[in-house]
C-alpha cells in the first residue's frame, strides 16, 4: 500500500488543552447550562415493581400540585409518529429494540419511568412526581444473572454472535501445564460526573431544537427525526462540552425521546436531568459477566489450547453484545482457540458499552489465567507473553499493520522495577505490607471511519476547522488543532479555531470506540492538506514555507478559501491486522491483617501509534489507569434481587477511585507511527487505557498475598476470607 | 419534598421554645438531614436552624479533674486541626479525619455529627422495608445486603450500624454530652448517649424531644501519648467505615496501666469493649496480650451472611490497632 509517511513529528510536549482554562474557570458551558426562556423541567416517577403491569395510576394531586404544566403517562402521553410505525407487534424484531417509554402499562424493571412531570421548576416537578401513585399487577421477576445462567443462549444478531473454534481447542486437556478458571466481572456503572442531559425546545411546529449529553450529535439527530418523523435537517442537536460519558451517551435513551415528546406538549422548552439514582437503571451500564477460561501449556509455556467462554446479562427486550471474549481469538500464537459467547435476558434495562467495553472484562479473565498460569509454570509473566507473542493475527493469519508490544513490554517493565518482584508470591514486604506486582496487556481494534471536515481560511487570519464531532472530555479538539497546527506550520495555534459539537456541521462519527483521533483527526489532515494545496495554487509557484495569509486573501479579495473533505481508511488496509495494545504494570501494596489494598505505583504503556496530542494522551491513559483502579478494587453496582433493586445507586456507596486511592502513574509511550492507518500515524487509545488494568491490579494482588481474586471487585473481605 | 416551617432564631431559649414538638428538627450543618429530606426518608414540619446560637469554641477548665469542652456547632474540621485537641486527644483527631470527605468536615458539626443516622441502604430506600424508618415494616437487611451490617447489640428489628467515625472516638474518651432543654440542663455519658435498637430501632439516641445539645466535654487522660484510630474501609476516603477502632493506652513502663477501647462499623452505637479493657489493665503491652483482649471482645459477636467477614476482620483489626498505639511495629 502507499506507505504516506509525509512526517515523523518529533515526541514533543506537545500544546495545551485548548479548552482548558474554560473548563477551570467555569466558562465551559455544558448542556444542562442552557436557560431558555419558558423554560421548564421534567422530571419522572418510577416504578418501584421489578415486572408487572400498572394496574391504575393516579396522577390527579400531581397535576393539581403548584407549577405543573402537563404530568405524562402511559395512558394520556402524545403518540411519538415513529414509535407507530412498521413492525408488526405478533412479530418482535429477533434482536429486540429499546424500551419506549409511556406506550404501554408493562413494567420491565425496577426504576423504570411510569410518568413524566413537566414543571416551571425542578423542584416543584420533584415534588409532583412524588404525588403519584401507582397499583400494579406483580410477576416474578429475574435480575439474578448468576441464577440465570442456565438461560443463556448466543446471541440472535449482532456482531458478538457464533462460536468460535480453530484447530482443537479441547487440546488444553491433554496439556502439560493447565488452568481451569471461572472469573466475575460485575455490574460496572458509567457515573461520569456530568448527569444525563435533554433540553428540548420546539422552534416551530416541524423543527426542533435540543441541547443533550451525547457522545454523537448526528446520531442523536437522527434518532430524533426518526421518533418523529421530521426531516433530519429539522432536528439541531448541540453538545460543545461533555462532562464525562464513558459510553453511557452513545445511543439515544428512551428518556431523551420523552423530553422532546414533553416539549411538544406544553409548547415551551422543556430540561431533563436525570439524578443520580436514575443514571443506574436509565442509562445503561457494564453487564455482570461470567467467564470461564480453560489454558493448557507445554512444559516450555507455549500455548497448545485455549477456550474462553462468557455469559452476560441483557434485558428482556433487547440483546446487547460486547467483544467479551474476541480478544482471546488473537491475542496469543496459540494454534487452537476456542471462543463461546452468550447472553441471558434478565428484567432489567439494557446494559451499554462501558469504556473498554467487553475486552475490558474479557482482558480481566484472559489476563489473569495467563498470570495464573505463568505461576503454575514457575516463569515470569511477561516470559510467557513474550514465548507465546503473536508476530501475525492468528485469527485471520494477516500481517498487523504494526505492533511493537515486546518493546511495550520492556519499558514498562524497566520503569516500575519490575526486576523488584519475586516470583514466589508472598515473599516481599515493607514497612509491614505485602508487596507484589503485576502486569496485564490490553488490545483493541484501531481502524478508520468516514469523517467530513470543512477547514477555511479566514482574512482575519484564523483557521477554521468544523466537524459535527463531540469532545467527551478526552481532548479531541485539542489533537485536532495539534493536527492543523502541523500542517499550517506558520499559523500559530491561537489562530485556529476547531469547532465541533453542532449537528449543522459536517458529519463526523460519534465518539466512542477508540476511533475519533484515526477518524476525524484523518479528516483533519487531509482537508488542512487539501486547503494548502488550494492555496499553493492561488498564490502560484513560490512562496513561503510560512505565507501571509491574511495579505494574500486581501489581495485576491477573497473574504476566506475553504475545502470540505470527507476520507475514510485505504482498502488495503484490509489487508492487515490492526490493533492497539496497552501493557499495564502496577505495584501494590496490601495490609497483611485487613486485607485492605493500596494501589503503589502504575505504570502504563501506550503501543498506539503515533501521540497526536502527547498531553491530552498522557491524560487519558491516567483516566483509563484511574478507571481500571475502579474496576479492580471498587466499582460493583449491587443489586437486591428479592427487590430488583440496586441498592447502591450513589456516589457514597458506589465507589469509585478519590485521589487519595490514586498514586504516581506514569504513561509511557512507544510512540511509533502507524501510516498504514491514517496519514498521522495515530491509532486509538480511549479503550485501551483500560483493557488489561483490572488484571493487572488482581495479579499484583495475587503476587503480593497468594491470594487470586477472580471476582471483582476486590474488596478487603474477600482476601480475608 | 413537603412544605415545612424554617427558622433561625437568634438565642438559645428561642430554640428551645421551638422545638418542643416531635415534628420540629434542629438543622445545625445539614450534610445528613437534608439528604434525609430529599429522599423522603425524613419530613419535619419544621426546621430549627441553630446556626445563630453561640454553640462553638474549644477551651479548657482547670478543676478537680481538668478537661476540654468542645461547643456542638464546631465543625469537624476545625476540632480535627486545632491544637489543644491534637495535643491532648489526639485520637479525637485521627477519628475526625478519618470520617467523611474534607468538604462534609467543613460543614458538618460536632452535634450533627453525633445526630447523623444509618448509611442502611433500606433505611434510605422508601421503596423497601425498614423498621427504622416505619416501625414494624420489616428489616430489609436481615436477609439482604448485610455487608456493612452489624455484628454486636442486633434485635429482630435492626441491624444496623451508627456510621460515625467521631463517636468511636468520643466513646472510648470517656466524653459527655451536656443537653439543654426548658427543663434545665443534664449530662449524658457519652457510651450512654447513642443505644442499641432492641424493640425501638426507630430511636438511634436517648434524646428526648424539646432538647438540644449544647457542647462535649472530654475528661482529662493519659492516652495521648499511644493513641490510634484504625478505619478499615474500601477506599482510602470518603468511605464507611467496614471496621474502625479506636484506642487509648496508658502506658507506664511497658505496663498497661489503662486502656480505652472502642469499636466503629459493628453495632448500632459505638461499641465499647469493656472486658478487652479490663484484660489489659495492668499487662505488658504484648501482641499475645493483644490477641487475648480482641478475643474477648468479640465474644457474642453474631454475623449476617455477607457480614461473616467481620468476625475476622474485627479481631485482626483491635490486635492492629492496639499494636500501633502501643507503637509495637
């Protein structure tokens, strides 16, 4: 393929986060934010019942309670048009669809919305929603995905669906050295600080306008359109700031319809915020997710054989699927795998992408058997990754476009001391803790979508760069700018302006996946390239390295010179394998009588390609460390399953890492380009910062007590016990 | 939220004039009873905010027996920093910092501290069974999520736990409590002040209605020399604690010649542990010692199902902590 190595940027520090000093003063405007006159607030009643039917529902003091302009429920709300329309209701899709709110009096989990109260102020809307009342018609109801296991069948569609075998994965049985493990990923919550956000304000009797949290503008746009059947150009979504998202904002939520369906109604702009109660069963979260992984090994640590197997939960409704266990199919050079995938519908809402999402909690399972069977052998870990390192994707037997995890591995491990660890696990202390540490990989797809970028050349001298995409507080805009900024090397980086977050702008995918730097940052490329050229040929042969812009724009009389571009990946990128992969090394320290764990030290390193944006990336591998400190120790969306109910569904209860459970991390990067992918060189880093961390932290706890956890998270209790 | 009477009067007797209804509630920082409004767990017809009162300031009086009174309106994070505490009780303020988050230290008080209620998740959830939130509906936790339940001085009706860290403190103290109401003035032992939820789980203290505390008092003690308070917890902050202990030694020539002992995170009140500190009265400051001491402490302990991990926890945690006051590591 053409190799389109244009430039080697030098590992720089690269510039600053171009919102920054806006986000720390408070002059970031996030969606909640907006006032709009006559604005008004909704807010909703649950359902307390896990499976059921409303048998009545008394909504007469809620509607004669003070401000309220309108209380919506199954019974009275107006028809969304796209809700009605195609299927037959004899015949349900095979893979579901999401729930609809206010169609029907089926209850289908416990916290769902059975009303929605529209009011001149939030606090009065809370106070009417708790005046209604509602009678139901209990069924037995299922939330237990352990219990309901023997339920799990393969998915019906999607992409995670069907077994996969190559060679004889039963060979593990017969090898020298095996592992036989089941492992527990639970119920993991999103919990960005930023709530999930709906303001709706019909302009006109076909036209809307909503300010949302959403992690894609476009498809919240068309989501929108569809529900009520408007042409998309009629429907404005704009998100300029996401205070956090995690995948919760990837898809448009039942609730979000409601909103703009409620604006219709009482004809004023109507806000929805959910509580924090409500962002555990409204928006989505990571499944409970059992696994099993069966390895077997010569006496040298090559793999001769391994199966993974998961059952996750999803709702009654709908299947969700994740890559839980795809990973396994390429990670190692092991001649026969077996991979096996299902799901067991509980009454629950559906579960969502997660950061990380499935290779997240399939990296635990795989990461750890590896870690357990490197004990099992007597040789270190890293060793056996190294003895059994893929050189081609033994899924599809092509070359990866590139892939530098064996030097990934030596720099991590040069820089926590990983020579400081004995392999007897046990064996180190200080100061009267147990040390250990630990290491696990991560790995996840890093492709190239279709993005379209409009970059002008304004007279006042500013670049201007538009795509419709969201920041989700990653520093999108600042690698975009970085991206221009090498481009137009004699526009200094206060002149361009990167405007994102408007649905009007040209469409960029939205951001989730580990896809946007690759995507729209090719896009950005190519259309600041295209921009030069165009004004290489106005100015004719010659010039500067470093040209006047505004004075040649005055000349020519031209108020600006734009392109708009729209690129995607080559074709021949099928033609090979490509990934991320992050290796993540962690020191812990664990109290011998308490069992309480204490995070010492992390150290993870990026193989992505190309750093873009070397501050806003060191960041996002610190978040991801952060997040996959969580998921090991802490995160567990616990659920009362006589009730349906969480009863965790808060900050103070659902733990997430504070900065005292935070020690130094450090990121590390190969920093090697990958052309092959994107003009940059870059590939993803989002998902990745994450996959392989929760291992990582159980197998430093494993090598600091004996003790292997494989049910996260791992609290004190469970390494007393 | 229902509607409800605010107000803040300017003296003490205007106070108490006001609450001598059971449906009035003194509001002091709020950082609990106003959660407790919004989730409709709580609903005062009225709200006393004494924030007007001159209910602050820490001194000390040079009697008989010396000792320092802390006014009920002080914050948390002002006794955990001052000098005189740290100096004199240092366990006060280990135990202080050890709750909460620094932004709830900033506004939650001594006496609002010792008023706060159950972290019980059914307690909270007026979906669910609680027979402290509605007498006689059932305990939820019984047979539920039991983790941060108790293990000592549980009924029929509760098992709840007090989830402060401050009161662990002021227990194994000796403290006070000096409570005014228009019947005058009276003291309550602070081991006396919080109880056990029997019958009655729906009572976390022996208040009684139309009274207001007023400040602590701490006796003085030997103890600040070989003090710890241990908070075992799932996160390094902002967490309840699964078990904390305070303790108090006095030693004198590697002899225990008084120790104070008190548990958090295991019963519906601060849980002294009298026989453990009867043991060691007059021992060396040994880990057998120590192991002895935390095993009578847990005698009549009883767990719940995801509790069980307590009876292990407790003990390992009282030899921990003793062995770290006695600085034995």
């Amino acid at each position: 393929m053409k190799q389109q190595a244009q430039h080697t940027p030098p590992f720089t520090e690269g510039i600053n986060r171009v919102d920054g000093i806006m986000k720390v003063t408070g002059a970031a405007k996030y969606s909640a934010e907006y006032e709009l006159p006559g604005m008004t607030y909704a807010v909703f009643a649950i359902s307390n019942i896990t499976k059921g039917i409303i048998t009545s529902i008394d909504i007469k003091a809620a509607e004669r309670a003070p401000g309220v302009l309108a209380v919506l429920t199954h019974l009275n709300a107006p028809k969304v048009p796209g809700y009605e329309s195609g299927k037959d209701p004899s015949k349900p899709p095979t893979t579901g669809g999401p729930l609809k709110f206010f169609v029907d009096n089926t209850v289908k989990y416990n916290g769902q919305p059975i009303a929605m109260v529209v009011a001149d102020s939030f606090e009065r809307a809370t106070y009417a929603a708790s005046l209604i009342k509602a009678q139901y018609k209990k069924e037995q109801h299922e939330t237990d995905t352990e219990k309901n296991k023997f339920k799990a069948a393969a998915p019906k569609g999607g992409r995670n669906g069907g077994d996969y075998k190559r060679g004889t994965p039963d060979d593990w049985k017969t090898a020298a050295v095996k592992v036989e493990q089941e492992y527990v990923v639970p119920i993991n919550v999103h919990n960005p600080m930023e709530l999930s956000v709906t303001l709706a304000h019909w302009t006109a009797d076909d036209k809307v306008t909503v300010y949302a949290k959403t992690q894609g503008v476009k498809s919240t746009q068309n989501a929108i359109a569809q529900a009520f059947k408007l042409p998309v150009e009629n429907v404005q979504v704009t998100t300029k700031f996401v205070g956090g998202a995690f995948g919760n904002a990837l898809r448009t939520w039942p609730h979000e319809i409601a909103t703009v369906q409620a604006a219709k109604l009482v004809k004023r702009p109507v806000k929805t915020v959910l509580t924090r109660e409500l962002q555990f069963n409204t928006v989505g979260y990571r499944p409970y997710t059992w696994q099993k992984v069966s390895m077997g090994a010569s006496a040298d640590g090559k793999l001769t054989g391994i199966i993974h197997e998961a059952t996750a939960q999803t709702s009654s409704f709908e299947e969700f699927t994740e890559g839980t266990v795809n990973m396994t199919r390429f990670m190692y050079a092991c001649p026969s795998v077996g991979t096996v995938y299902k799901i067991t519908p509980l009454d629950v809402n559906t579960p969502t992408w997660m950061r990380g999402p499935g290779e997240a909690t399939g990296a635990f399972a795989l990461e750890s058997a590896m870690d357990e069977l490197a004990d099992k052998l007597g040789i270190d870990p890293i060793e056996l990754r190294i003895r059994n390192h893929a050189d081609t994707d033994p899924e599809n037997g092509k070359p990866f476009s590139s892939k530098n995890l064996k030097e990934a591995y030596e720099m991590g491990a040069d820089k926590i001391g990983w020579s400081k660890r004995k392999l007897k696990p046990g064996t180190l202390t200080e100061d009267g803790w147990l040390i250990g540490y630990g290491m696990g990989t991560g790995v996840f797809g890093a492709g190239r979508g279709r993005a379209t970028v409009k970059a002008a050349l304004l007279d006042s001298g500013t670049l201007l760069i538009q795509t419709s995409v969201t920041d989700i507080g990653v520093g999108t805009g600042t690698a975009m700018t970085q991206i221009a900024s090498e481009i137009f090397t004699g526009i200094p980086v206060k002149k361009i302006k990167f405007e994102l977050g408007d649905s009007s702008l040209p469409p960029s995918p939205t951001q989730g996946g580990s896809t946007i730097t690759s995507t729209v940052g090719g896009a950005v490329h190519d259309a600041c390239t295209q921009l030069k050229e165009k004004f290489q040929q106005l100015i004719g042969n010659g010039g500067t390295d470093k040209p006047d812009y505004v004075k040649v724009l005055k000349e020519k009389n031209l108020p600006q010179l734009e392109v708009t571009v729209t690129s995607s990946g080559s074709t021949e990128m099928r033609n090979f394998s490509s990934y991320s992969y992050s290796v993540h090394f962690v020191k812990v320290k664990v109290h011998p009588k308490t069992g309480v764990v204490r995070v010492d030290n992390v150290v993870s390193v990026a193989d992505s390609g190309h750093i873009v944006s070397p501050k806003t990336a060191r960041s996002q591998i610190i978040g991801g460390a952060i997040g996959g400190i969580g998921m090991a120790l802490m995160e567990e969306g616990i659920m009362d399953h006589r009730y349906g109910r969480y009863v965790n569904n808060n900050y103070a209860d659902y733990h997430v890492p504070i900065s005292a459970d935070i020690p130094q991390i450090d990121a590390l990067f190969v920093n090697k380009p990958d052309y092959r992918v994107n003009p940059m060189g870059a590939k993803g880093m989002g998902e990745i910062a994450l996959i392989g961390m929760s291992a990582a932290v159980a197998n430093a706890v494993y090598n600091a007590t004996g003790k292997r956890i494989r049910e996260l998270p791992i609290t004190p209790d469970k390494l007393l016990a | 939220m229902k509607q409800f009477q605010y107000i803040r009067p300017a003296t003490q007797q205007s106070v108490l004039d006001a609450i001598t209804k059971p449906g009035a509630r003194i509001l002091a920082g709020g950082s609990n009873l106003i959660d407790l409004m919004k989730r409709g767990v709580t609903s005062p017809d009225k709200l006393v905010d004494i924030q007007k009162l001159p209910l602050k300031g820490i001194s000390k009086s040079t009697g008989n027996v010396s000792s320092i009174s802390i006014g009920a309106l002080e914050l948390n994070s002002a006794v955990a920093e001052n000098k005189l505490i740290k100096e004199e009780f240092p366990l006060l303020s280990m135990a202080l910092n050890a709750g909460a988050s620094p932004q709830l230290r900033n506004m939650a008080t001594v006496g609002g501290n010792m008023m706060q209620r159950t972290r019980c998740t059914y307690f909270y959830d007026t979906a669910m069974p609680c027979n402290k939130r509605e007498p006689n509906s059932g305990c939820g936790a019984m047979e539920g999520i039991n983790r941060m339940h108790a293990i000592f001085g549980t009924s029929e009706k509760c098992i709840a736990v007090h989830p402060s860290d401050m009161c662990v403190a002021l227990a194994a103290l000796d403290a006070s409590v000096e409570v005014k109401s228009k019947k005058g003035t009276r003291y309550i032992p602070f081991t006396e002040f919080h109880r056990l939820p029997g019958e009655t789980p729906q009572l976390d203290n022996t208040l009684t209605t139309g009274e207001l505390i007023t400040r602590v008092i701490i006796p003085h003690n030997n103890f600040a020399k070989n003090s710890y308070y241990l908070k075992v917890r799932d996160r390094a902050s902002y967490a309840f604690a699964l078990i904390s202990v305070a303790v108090g030694l006095d030693i004198q020539g590697g002899n225990i010649k008084e120790a104070r002992l008190a548990m958090g995170g295991v019963a519906h009140k601060p849980w002294r542990l009298k026989a453990a500190e009867q043991f060691l009265k007059g021992k060396p400051a040994t880990v057998a010692n120590f192991e002895q001491a935390a095993s009578l402490a847990m005698q009549g302990a009883k767990s719940f199902g995801h509790n069980d991990f307590k009876l292990k926890m407790a003990p390992a945690s009282i030899i921990e902590a003793l062995s770290n006051a006695a600085k034995l590591s």
